[in-house]
C-alpha cells in the first residue's frame, strides 16, 4: 500500500566495537538512540563485537567481512546506499580505517571514539563535544560540528553497584596510585612517569594496575613494572564492583 509518510534517512553507523558492557556503549548509547528515533540506523560491526542487548536500538545490524576483505564491505555498504555515514571511531579496526578512505555516501562524519583526527579526504565532520575542543584545530582535517557538553553521556552498567568512598587520612602513610588502562596503553613513558613519582615522593607509594588483562599478557607486563617500581600489584580482569573498589581505595588516579 502507498504511504503518505515521508521516507526516514538513512544513517548507516560503523562501529569497531559494540558490546553492552563497553566503554564505547557506554559513551554514545544515549545519544545513538535518539538518532534511531528519527532515522533509519544501521549498524556495520564485525560479529563477535556487538551482543544482543547492545543491537537492540538498531533496525539492523550488517556484519563486517568475517576475512576482512575489503571488497565485500564496500558491497555491503553499496547495497544498503545510506544518506549519511558516521564512524563512531576509527583506527581501532583495519577494516573501518580501509572504508574511511571510501566516498561511500554524501555525508561522511565521524566521532572521537578513538580521539585523533581520521586524516581522510572523505570524512567532512568530526563531532566534538565543547569540552573536547583541542587548542590547535590545525591538528584536524575533519570540519568541526561542536556540540554540548554532556552529549554524549558515561552511563553506568544498569548491573553496576558502585564502591562507597572510605574516608581517607588527611596525611597517609602510605600513598595508593591506581593506573586503571588498557594493559596496551601502559606505555615506556608511563612506566617511567610512575617511577618519577616514587622517587621524588616523601612518603611511601604503592601502585594499583587495573589494566583488564589475560595471563599471558600479565606475563608480558608484570616484570617491567616490577623492575620500575617497588611496591605494585597487578590485577587481571575483574569485575566492576571489585573494579570501582579498588579506585575507591585509592587515594591518586592516573590514566
């Protein structure tokens, strides 16, 4: 039957990882939905980075080429023929870094999931919330859509229960630092940047690494950080209540 009803644009949102449970979620989740309120949202992620909790806010969702072949992405993203394209990061995955190369609809945006300019001809807008607004603008390539702050919110797991701060001495005895990132992240310059700290600090330091590792990367990482610091203890993947404990123990964050 023929409908009066104007037609929904079409938004086709590329996505390097959509599970319930991550960060990226957890950032733009609120305001995605409001975008499938008045488009048509599809999502394009690779299969095992979206669950099924995370998908429900799409009308559908394409999987990524399970090889990663470059070819049958751009048949998938040809086929659907969107409007408008937004990446919500890219350069966390070789297959979202390929396609930014691609003039694949008119309107081509990206967001800051991984925050650096994208340096592609064919990426016309990088939305940036006015907190994130970087001094020199000369650094990106991408026209700037400024938006408000607190558009794009941090919501908690809706399972989360969130430590209670203890109260802490005004003067410690002992200083806890926790470095809660990715085990990828914890860099040459970080680890010299935490023995910096021990060194010129009155008071003893004790370093919590959060890092949400396996075994084998613990292995990897561990003995660096044993020959750099003198008291540290490294914690593989926890869950978030032990999770936020810890920080909440911590009388320093460094991330």
């Amino acid at each position: 039957s023929w409908s009066m009803e104007p037609k929904k644009r079409k938004i086709l949102l590329v996505l390097e990882l959509w599970l319930y449970n991550s960060a990226m979620y957890r950032c733009y989740s609120t305001a995605y939905r409001k975008l499938a309120q008045e488009y048509e949202l599809v999502a394009l992620v690779p299969s095992h980075q979206i669950d099924e909790a995370a998908a429900k806010m799409f009308s559908k969702v394409i999987h990524m080429s399970e090889a990663g072949v470059l070819s049958e992405n751009l048949k998938l993203v040809s086929k659907f023929a969107p409007d408008i394209i937004l990446y919500s990061s890219i350069g966390m995955n070789s297959q979202t870094v390929c396609l930014a190369q691609f003039r694949l609809a008119p309107i081509q945006l990206m967001n800051t999931g991984h925050p650096a300019s994208s340096f592609s001809e064919v990426i016309d807008y990088m939305i940036l919330s006015e907190e994130f607004l970087p001094s020199n603008l000369d650094e990106i390539t991408e026209k700037i859509i400024l938006v408000e702050s607190n558009t794009f919110v941090n919501e908690k797991p809706e399972f989360a229960k969130i430590a209670n701060l203890p109260k802490k001495a005004e003067y410690p005895e002992v200083v806890t630092l926790v470095c809660n990132s990715m085990y990828h992240k914890i860099t040459p310059a970080f680890i010299n940047a935490c023995s910096e700290i021990q060194k010129r600090a009155s008071v003893p330091i004790k370093f919590n690494f959060l890092t949400g590792t396996d075994g084998l990367s613990q292995r990897a990482l561990k003995p660096v950080l044993d020959a750099k610091l003198n008291d540290v203890t490294f914690f593989r993947k926890v869950g978030y209540s032990i999770y936020s404990s810890i920080i909440a123990k911590s009388d320093l964050q460094l991330t």
